[in-house]
C-alpha cells in the first residue's frame, strides 16, 4: 500500500510525460498534485467501511535522475473497521482506546462492545509520506526503464486515522514503450512498525500492466495490482485496475481510475483522480 502511494506521488506523472514525447531533461523541477481516493469494502468484516481520501502531494526533480517527494491526505471514514487502510480483526483495537477487549472474533464476528466501538465516524489528517526515487536506467530502444523507490511513512495521522507506527518501503518501477504500447511492473517490500491495534506483517506489493497511447499524450491502462497479508489472520490483497492518463499540455497533467477488488482483503471497489501541475 506505501508503495502504491509513492507511485501515486512520484511514479505516474513521468510515465505519461514520456509517452507524449517529453523529453528527461525538459521536465519541470517542481510538481504539485491534489488528487481524490473512494474505497469501499467490508475486508471480511460484517460491516461495509467507506474511505474518502483527498491527498497534496508536491515533488521535486534535484537531478534529472533523483526526485523527492512529500504527500499527506485529509480522510474521512465511515466507520473505524479499518485502520491505515488495513481490516482490523481483533479487540486490540478496543483495548487500545481504553474500553474493555472483548472475545476475538471469529471470521470478522464479535462481541457488541467491538462492534459499538468502531462505528462512528473519523475525520482528519492522515500520515505523512516522505519519497525518493532515483532513475538506475533510463529507457533505451532495447532496455526498460528501471527506477529504484523508498518511502518512510511517519505518524502524523488524527486519532482513529493511523497505526502511530513508522513504516518504510523500498522497491523499484519499471517500464516500457512499445510502439504505442506501454508495459509496466512495479514491486516494493514494506516493513511495517510495531502497533497496538493489530499483529502487523512486513509484505510484497506489486503492480503490472499494459497500456495503450490512443491520442498523443491519452493513455489507457489496464492490469493487477496487489499484496501479501499485512496482518495475522488475513490474507492477500487483489485488484483489477483500468487507469486513463492525459497530458494536458506540458504542466498539466490528469489522471484517473477504477479498481474492482477480488479477494476479500481488498476494498470492492476504489477509484479516484488526481491534477498534477509542474512548476
């Protein structure tokens, strides 16, 4: 999931600036970026969570091979059966906010005091992302793109929003122009801190798919994305994905998508969009 947010926040936007021709050295320094996320899922709970993130990202181009990059959202949820984007599964989270622990439940059931618990609505900041991504390869007529990425999420999120634990993430993006084709595979590895409000587990994310130039600088995608287990007693994370990216003009640049979970770890449906504007 962090590396789904750096991609959000350093990845998307160069892709598709490549695609319309730009080229590395013409890229603005400066980029900013507000964008928009509907999730909605039960995660193998009883009850149906709906997350509304609307996140400012900004990134800067130091060389023409190393960017950095900031992102927090504003969040709204429905109900709190979902921390930091992940199901919770066991009364820690009850425990954790003083209240009585009641009995873990079985197959996402529980007691009424869990269940009461959880089902008001939070709203507030979410955690900050700090990101770095750095160009190995650059994209040749026979070699793909290679691009190595970093995160570390630090616990700024309001009460009900985050883990208070710090994560990192490291991996790589990786891409390829085909003619008016567009191959890509993106993986990452997070490790995430230590929490009272659930078992966490480190985890493989990954994202892959293929794309295809209808106008110049219009693109279409589509692929999977997903991840292993984030937590004790889940399981992994799967979604189809269709993404429409449009370079405006040379600082505008807009995206959009639509994601359909299918396992029950994933949100049922997601999408969003997002404007970015160079500087």
């Amino acid at each position: 999931m962090l590396g789904a947010l750096i991609l959000f926040v350093l990845g998307q936007p160069a892709r598709s600036q490549a695609g319309s021709g730009a080229d590395a050295e013409k890229k603005s320094r400066v980029a900013a970026e507000v964008g928009f996320d509907v999730a909605t899922g039960s995660y193998g709970n009883p009850t149906s969570t709906t997350t509304v993130a609307v996140p400012f990202s900004l990134s800067y181009l130091v060389t023409p091979r190393f960017d950095l990059g900031l992102s927090i959202p504003y969040l709204w949820q429905s109900n709190e059966e979902v921390v930091g984007g992940k199901p919770v599964r066991s009364g820690k989270l009850v425990a954790a906010r003083g209240a009585a622990p009641a009995a873990p439940p079985m197959m996402g059931g529980g007691s009424s005091t869990v269940s009461a618990s959880r089902t008001r609505a939070v709203s507030g900041l979410g955690d900050l992302l700090l990101s770095a991504g750095y160009t190995l390869l650059p994209e040749t007529d026979g070699v793909p793109e290679l691009r190595a990425v970093a995160g570390l999420k630090v616990p700024t999120a309001d009460s009900g929003l985050g883990t208070g634990a710090v994560d990192g993430v490291a991996g790589f993006t990786s891409s390829k122009w085909l003619g008016n084709w567009y191959l890509y595979l993106d993986g990452d590895y997070t490790v995430q801190g230590r929490t009272s409000l659930y078992n966490a587990r480190n985890y493989f994310g990954y994202d892959l798919g293929v794309g295809y130039e209808v106008l110049p600088g219009l693109r279409t995608d589509f692929g999977i994305k997903g991840m292993t287990a984030t937590e004790e007693g889940t399981g992994a994370g799967l979604q189809l994905e269709a993404k429409v990216l449009y370079v405006l003009s040379r600082r505008v640049f807009l995206k959009t998508y639509l994601d359909r979970g299918l396992t029950t770890w994933s949100p049922d449906w997601q999408g969003g969009g997002a404007v970015s504007i160079s500087f």
